[in-house]
C-alpha cells in the first residue's frame, strides 16, 4: 500500500516538475508581454532552469551526501515551491531568473531523490514498471500540460499557474512528509570517496553516452515544428496532431522502458532502443518526402528515445553499490549539457546547411551513442567472465 501511494505521488510531482520546467513553449508571448521584455529574454528562463539543476544538484547531492533521502527530497521540493511562489509574485524579469534558478535545482535535487527512494522500496522484479511511472509524469505534462496550460492563460493570468503548482507541490510534501519516515542512505562517507566514482573510464563512458544521446535528442525535438513543415506545406494544417502523436509516443516509450528492463535487463534494453533511434532517423532523412513514413519514424524515434532515457539512471542504479546519488546527480547534469548542446547544435545545423539535414546530424550522435554503449557493455561481459 505504502509502495502504491508513493508511485501516485512521485508520478503527480513529476507531472508538476514537467509543467513547470516545459511550461514556457506554450506562454512565453504572454510572459514577455507581462514583464515587458523580449521573447528571446523569456527563453533564457529556460536557460537558467537548465543550468541550476546541472549545475547545482551535484553540488547539492554532495553536501547532504550524509542525510536520509527523504530529507533530501524534501529539500528539493521546497525550493521548487518557494521558486514556483516566486513567480506568481516576481514584478520583474530579474526575481523571475532567480525564481527560475530554485526551481531548476529544487527539481534536479528531487529527480534524484526521488528515484533513489522508489529504487530502494520497489520489489526487484517490478523497479523497473515502478521507477518508468516517474518518467510517464514528465512525458504527460508535454502532452496534456503545456497545452492545457495555454488554454488557462486564456482566461486568468500565466501567474496563477505557478500558484498552482506551489500550491499542489506543497499539499504532495505534507503527505509525503507523513509517508516517509525513514530512508536509507546508499553514499560513502567522505567527499573524496563520492568524486573517486565520477572519474573512472566506465562512468566517463556511461556519462558521454548520456551525453551524446540527449544532444542528439534535443537537436532534432527542439525544431521540431519547422522540420515538419518543411517536409511538406500539408503539414501545416495538421501540425497539432502530429505533434500530440509524438508526444504519446513519449508517453509509450517511458512506460516500455521500464516494462522491458525488468523483463530483458536495463543494458539490453538500453543498446536495442539506441539503435533503434539511429535507424528511425537515418530513415527520416532518407524517406522524408513520404510524408506519412516520415511521421511513421519519428513515432519510432521518440517511442525507442522516452524508453532508453528515462532508465539510463536504473542503470547507473543497479551497476554501482555506492556513490549512486552523485552518479546520478552528474547523469543528470548530462541530461541538461545534452539538451543545451543540442539546441545550439541544431540551430547551427539550420543556419548552416539547411533544417532537413537535421535528422541526419543527429543520427550521427545517436548512433555514436549506441556504439558506445555497446562497446562498453561488452567490455564488462567480458570482465566478469574473466
């Protein structure tokens, strides 16, 4: 029952956590209006939310290294609380960056501690099942969140809805904060010890496939819009449909993900769903004229990238015994340079060469990514044979 609950509620959160952190692609004309700057400027928000939690959760997750997980979650949750209320009462875009900055690294402190809670309390055989729901709640809040969002701030101010989530995020923690009692810490005692995980070959390996794979992911999703309508102009009136179908693709593949990990193992898992993306969009690039096909392969490509990404952490999780928050914590500052990289890598790609080189660019990366792990993944076979 306990178990249950916890799921509802971790799932909830990271529902919340994806509105918040998507939420600007849907209101950012409106936000710019209100504080009287640039879109450009608002799209900085998005910046600064990225950088705090890359930035700030490892450093975070080092200092508390010593405190019960749950103290540590709820150290994330306040901060995005206090950095949601911020912005229902920011009169300016400079208390907006700041309140930007504790939500960014509220949520990367929680995302962490979060997974390393359910982790610790879900049955072996189901981890994976019950870890992909944390992921699910991120992918509906870009299917059903940032829409809904935009139809709200139709009919009451963009401010409310961080009001909202201040108010929601604050109910989640006092239930929480009845549920969980007791946690387990899995960190080693000393700093020196934390940051000896972070430079071997095998984490440097694991963290650039991370790497490679979000800069691939982020190249392509950032401009998605007008990839599309520049396959073809009869995109144009169905652009909101194709772009829904994408999402519930998000939603697929986070949910398989974890399903299929506890049933083939997470390295298996992992390497056929990377594979899978390289070949999805190596065929973009190759049938993009078939518009149907075209829309058929980035519905793979998102399905086979909402399924490896989210359990890149089981991963890290079940191959490491000790050092696992840190580990973690930097995966996930590799999530956000990947998603930086990315953006910065595919609007070089447009400016330079042309939009509809972008699939084939990022295939690139992603099957570096691929290969990668392959090769790192046969390597400790190997060891553990000899």
């Amino acid at each position: 029952m306990l178990e249950s609950l916890l799921i509802i509620l971790f799932t909830l959160l990271s529902f919340l956590m994806g509105v918040a952190q998507f939420i600007f692609g849907g209101i950012i004309d409106k936000v710019a209006d209100s504080v009287g700057v640039s879109i450009a400027a608002i799209g900085q928000l998005t910046t600064i939310y990225s950088l705090s939690a890359a930035i700030g959760t490892p450093i975070v997750m080092i200092a508390l290294a010593k405190k019960p997980l749950h103290h540590i979650l709820f150290f994330g949750l306040i901060s995005m609380i206090v950095g949601n209320g911020l912005m229902f009462v920011a009169p300016n875009f400079t208390l907006l960056m700041l309140a930007r900055i504790f939500v960014g690294l509220g949520a990367g402190v929680y995302g962490i501690a979060a997974f390393s809670i359910v982790a610790e309390k879900a049955k072996p055989e189901r981890r994976g099942r019950d870890l992909s729901m944390i992921a699910v709640g991120s992918s509906l809040a870009l299917v059903l969140g940032v829409p809904f969002s935009r139809t709200i701030t139709s009919l009451i101010d963009w401010r409310f809805i961080f009001l909202g989530l201040s108010i929601l995020m604050a109910l989640a923690l006092a239930f929480l904060a009845k549920l969980l009692k007791s946690t387990g810490t899995r960190e080693v005692s000393t700093i020196k010890e934390q940051i000896s995980y972070l430079v071997s070959k095998e984490t440097a390996l694991l963290f650039t496939v991370t790497f490679s794979m979000f800069l691939a992911y982020s190249s392509l999703n950032t401009y998605i819009t007008p990839f599309l309508l520049n396959l073809s102009d009869n995109l144009s009136s169905v652009i909101a449909w194709v772009l829904m179908v994408i999402g519930i693709a998000s939603v697929i593949g986070s949910r398989m993900g974890g399903v299929l990990s506890d049933k083939y193992g997470t390295a298996n898992v992992i390497e056929t769903a990377l594979f899978i993306q390289a070949i999805a969009l190596i065929l973009v690039s190759v049938f993009g004229q078939i518009e149907y096909l075209a829309i058929l392969f980035l519905f793979i490509w998102a399905v086979a990238a909402w399924t490896c990404g989210p359990i890149f952490n089981l991963n890290i999780n079940g191959r490491f015994k000790k050092g696992t928050a840190i580990l973690l914590s930097i995966n996930g500052t590799m999530v956000q340079f990947g998603f930086a990289g990315g953006a910065l890598f595919g609007a070089l790609i447009v400016e330079w060469l042309g939009i509809e080189y972008i699939t084939l660019f990022a295939s690139v990366f992603v099957l570096f990514s691929a290969l990668l792990f392959w090769f790192e993944k046969k390597k400790n076979v190997l060891i553990k044979k000899s």
